[in-house]
C-alpha cells in the first residue's frame, strides 16, 4: 500500500454497541414439564465481570425465558417483555399464554430487525394443552417449538450431547423396544446438571453458578421434587401450573 | 423572509424556500441544520483510569486516584472523581471526564428534581445505578455513547449495601469486589482474595488497607495512574469523601535493573 492510500481520507473508528457476555443457556421439554437452566457467569473477554447474574427468568407460572448473548441488550429485552405481560394481564386477567408469549417474542425481536438485539433466547413452559413446551430464537425472532435446545457460548458443546441423549440420534432402540419421545423429569435434570458441568470443563466462559427452573404442568404429579436438595417454589398462584427453582454452584476457573 | 416558527433562531437557508411563500412548505420536525457536522463521541479524550470497589462490614469503599490523562500525558492531577449523589451514593468513573461532568450534571439535577418533590422518598444508590444504566444504554443504542465506566456504591440507612458497575454499552453487573479499566486485570484479582467470602467481617481498617494495596500495585504497573488518590465510603450514617493523599513507594530498586536506571553499559 502506498502511502496516499492511507492519505486518502480520514480513517473512521466506529463505535462497536455491542459485546459478548459468554455463558450458556439450556431448556428441555417433556410431557407435562420443562427444565430451563443457565449458568450465572457473566464475562467479557477473559475478565469475569461477576459469579453471580442470572440469565434465566421467570415471566408467568407457566412460561421461563433464558437470555444468552449481549447481557445489556439481554436485559433490557427482558424487562421490555415483562412489561409487555403485565400490560396483557391488565387487559386479559389472565396470563399470556405460552404460544402467544413466543410469538410476542419474535415480534419484539423482528421489530429491531435493523439494530438487533443481541441475544438467544430460549422460552420454555407449559402449553395451553399442558405439554411441556422449549421455544428457541436467533437475534432476529426466528423461533420454533422443539424438545431441547441449548444456546450460547458452549451451545456446540452441549447440544450434540443432548441430540444424543434426548432425541437418542446415533443410537439404534433395542430389538423389539423403540426410544421413549419423552424422558422422566429425574433423567432431564441429570442430562442438564451433567451439560453444564461437562460445558464448564470445557469452555472458559462457563461456570460459577448453575440455576434451573422447573415449571409443572397443572395438576401434574409432584415427581419427587421435594426430595432435590435446595430446591425453592416460586409459583404465585396454587391453582395452575408451578414454578420451582434448584441452584448449583459449578467450577470457579 | 421565512417566518416559520419552526426556522426561528436557525441559519437561513436561502436555497430552500426564500420567501415562505403559500401554500406553506414541508417542515419535517426533524430538520437538523447541522446534521452534517454534529460530532458524536468517537474515543475518549481525557480519561481517568482505574476505579476500585469493595464491600466491607459496615458499607461500601470505593478508591479512585486524581489523574486525568491527555493520551499519555498526565494532563490534570486534581481531579475528582468520586462523586457523593444524593445522601447515600458515591459515584466513582472512570473513562471519558468530559462525559462523566455532563453525567454529575444530570445526577445532580435527578437529586434536586426528586428533593423538590419533598414526599419523604429518597433516591438511593439502587435508584441512581438504573437510572444511569438506562441512560448509558439508551445513549449507546444511539450510537452516541458517554464513553465511562462507573461503579456506584451505596448503603441505605437500615445499612443494606448495594454496589454496581454500569458501561458505556449499558453492560451492568454487580459484585462484592468491582474494578474498571486496567483495574480488573491487576487489582480484581487482590480484591477477590482478600475480600470474598469476608464481606460481614472486614473491618474498615482492613478495607482501607485492601484498596490502598491494590492502588499502590496499580500505581507501580499502569503508567497512566498516579500515586494520588481519595477514598471514599458509604457507611449507613452518610457518605465521606477522603481528602487527596499518597503512599510511600520504593524505586529504589529500578538502579540496579539494566534499562530502568541510569546506566552506564
């Protein structure tokens, strides 16, 4: 390069609005429940920014959103929602329900398709119908309804093993036998405390904390829950569907 | 001559429509004159460098030092910057000094703002952190972003502490030990060994002493810091600012190393 190439014009030094904040984010759908679970680190670069900020929140009895990606961006995309579902429940007296939750989603995020937010999200919940139910989005609010879904900086660690190990790909059924389409609720907390401790291993920006929602399907059979050490209930309502929280402490380095 | 209310106290522009002749012509409400040359903050000019930040027992400290550099000159070295908001919030920033004095500005009219109001409420450090991440987020989604990072700490008079980072992206998170700039390489580490896990027990003494020691390393590895400095804590009685001081520091060994002293071959 010549030097009047660079004379040319004034070299412009843009502003970058956005950062990655690491982490890994998790949901897991079966019959009449889901898991969501994320790791509480946040990060940026190799800096721990902090230990403790949680990515996963609860919007309803019913419905869990993880936010993975840009925290600003993350957290102001968070607040906008719940703000959101007040203002239905002012007008409705009643809950959103989780499908219409996760098409408010993609019209928020479609909605700044010119300045994305930078996050994955990842709704999880119980349907109208009471099936256990994972929505996942990319930044722009293409979303669909699946059984597992993990998002994030370790996403390329977590979800072959839980393709594996949910959606059994790569493993032929016994002769005579056929995969279940549904695990029990005990088998996915097992596959979501193993991700994450597997990812922490593995991936610099994981660890520090694990939080799991679990959300019950109404009337559903408690499952043993009460026996998990730690857990909490978070339900607001007795009536329909319950909202428990299990926190784990994961590796510090 | 144009005598549109929405052209009062603007430049003429005699190329557009010099006579406002009828029918009135279209004003869109966002005519920017100077659209062309509005400048937005593009990098930091003068910055202040590190802050530091620790619970302890009886409330929050916070240290910072008094230098303002002009790139790599250590342009202005009495400068504050830890500020005391409201009656229970210290501010500490650092980055861009121009934009955190337009940031004092704005804190302090929210506080006379709210004083005004005299509903018995107060704006605690909680208060102050949301409504400056807001602002930061909002100023970074418009490209146009105040280029600081600021730690706020606080402590409300039933003694709950409360401490917080906030950047020019609108990035927040909170800790029992925070750090900004070359801080959170060199003085997080120090703080997180000497404070988690003990936050209900250091006493202020031991608080003093934690930051003291991670503003003397800093001074002896950041060349843009400065061995003049102010602590200040929030305890659940008010808010102190520390006058200006300094520490001992030793170069007495930088003789002996070959391409520190002076040397003769």
């Amino acid at each position: 390069m010549s030097d009047t190439v660079t004379l040319a014009g004034p070299q412009q030094r843009q502003f970058n609005p956005y950062s990655d904040n690491g982490g890994t984010i998790l949901a897991v759908a079966g019959a009449n429940f889901s898991v969501i679970a994320g790791d509480t680190r946040q990060s940026e670069g190799y800096n721990i920014q902090t230990r403790y900020a949680p990515k996963v929140f609860r919007l309803t009895d019913k419905a869990v959103l993880a936010v993975n990606g840009f925290a600003a961006d993350g957290n102001m995309f968070v607040k906008k929602v719940k703000q959101r579902l007040e203002w239905y429940r002012h007008a409705h007296s009643k809950d959103m329900p989780l499908r219409s939750i996760a098409r408010l989603i993609q019209s928020m995020l479609y909605g700044r398709r010119f300045f994305p937010y930078y996050v994955y999200n990842i709704l999880g919940g119980i349907e109208e119908d009471g099936s256990g139910a994972v929505y996942s989005f990319d930044p722009v609010g293409s979303y669909e309804r699946e059984t597992c879904r993990a998002a994030g900086a370790a996403q390329s660690l977590v979800q072959p093993f839980l393709d594996n190990q949910i959606y059994f790909k790569n493993q032929v059924a016994a002769p005579g036998t056929s995969h279940p389409s549904h695990l029990p609720l005990s088998d996915v907390l097992a596959l979501v405390i193993d991700s994450f401790t597997s990812a922490t291993e593995r991936h610099i920006e994981v660890g520090d904390g694990l939080e799991i929602f679990i959300v019950l399907a109404r009337g559903a059979p408690i499952h043993g829950l009460e026996a998990i050490q730690g857990i909490q209930e978070m339900t607001s309502n007795a009536e329909g569907e319950r909202v428990f929280i299990v926190r784990r402490v994961l590796k510090y380095d | 001559m144009d005598h549109h209310p929405m052209n009062w106290g603007r430049p003429r522009n005699d190329m557009a429509d010099p006579y406002g002749t009828y029918p009135i012509p279209q004003r869109p409400m966002n005519t920017q004159t100077f659209e062309d040359s509005v400048q937005h903050t593009q990098q930091p000019i003068v910055t202040g460098a590190s802050v530091l930040a620790i619970k302890y027992a009886n409330g929050v400290m916070l240290a910072a030092d008094n230098l303002a550099s002009y790139g790599s000159l250590a342009r202005f070295k009495d400068v504050k910057r830890v500020i005391q908001v409201g009656s229970s919030t210290i501010v500490g920033a650092s980055g861009d000094m121009s934009d955190f004095q337009y940031l004092q500005r704005e804190l302090d009219e929210l506080v006379i703002d709210e004083i005004t109001h005299s509903d018995g409420h107060n704006l605690g450090a909680k208060e102050i952190h949301e409504y400056l991440s807001n602002l930061l987020y909002a100023r970074r989604s418009k490209i146009n972003p105040l280029w600081n990072s600021l730690l706020v700490g606080g402590c409300s008079p039933e003694g709950k502490r409360f401490l917080a980072y906030v950047d020019l992206l609108g990035t927040t998170y909170s800790a029992s030990t925070l750090a900004t700039g070359y801080g959170a390489y060199i003085a997080q580490p120090l703080l997180r060994k000497a404070v988690e896990g003990r936050e209900d027990t250091l006493t202020e003494a031991e608080a003093v002493k934690i930051l003291e020691d991670s503003l003397k390393v800093l001074y002896y590895r950041d060349a843009r810091s400065l061995n003049k400095y102010q602590i200040a804590k929030v305890t659940a009685q008010g808010v102190e600012i520390s006058d200006s001081k300094s520490q001992d520091t030793t170069w007495g060994f930088a003789e002996g190393i070959r391409g520190y002293g002076a040397q003769t071959q």
